[in-house]
C-alpha cells in the first residue's frame, strides 16, 4: 500500500498545466491565505490514500471470492455445534 506522510518536510519544485476551470474550483478550495500548492497538494495526497484504499479493498475482495465456497462450508459446520436455548 502507497504510504504518504502529511508532514513530509522535503519538496521540490515543479510545474504542471491545469485547465481554467480546474484552477478556478482549486481557488475556491484554497482557505484564505492558504497556497494553492498546499490545496493541490492535500488533494493530490487525499486521492492517491484513496486509490491506494480502494486497491487493498479490490485485493482482499479478490481472496475472499477465491476462497468463498471453503469459507461457507466452515461457517457451515461451525454452526452445527450450536446449541438451541
């Protein structure tokens, strides 16, 4: 899984084309004396938490679909040893 740190001290300096009306929703995103980059930033690392998410969850749906039959008979058989109240 992607790990980013929220604090990470070390930048660099880039640059990158937005559209007019991208910039225009990152301005209003950007609090009162804020920078856009910081807004951009946090966007940017919001997402890719996200997709890193979304990723792991795909994974682990993946391995339990793979093992659902075996698992449904245990859950199965588990429930054989029930006693009724």
């Amino acid at each position: 899984m992607v790990q980013l740190s929220y604090y990470s001290g070390m930048k660099r300096k880039t640059s990158i084309t937005l559209s007019e009306d991208v910039l225009e929703v990152v301005d209003r995103m950007t609090p009162e004396g804020g920078s856009r980059s910081e807004t951009i930033e946090r966007l940017l690392r919001d997402r890719i938490t996200r997709e890193a998410r979304r990723t792991r969850d795909l994974k682990d749906l993946e391995a339990i679909n793979r093992n659902a039959e075996r698992l449904n008979e245990e859950a199965e058989d588990v429930l054989t040893y029930q006693v009724d109240l």
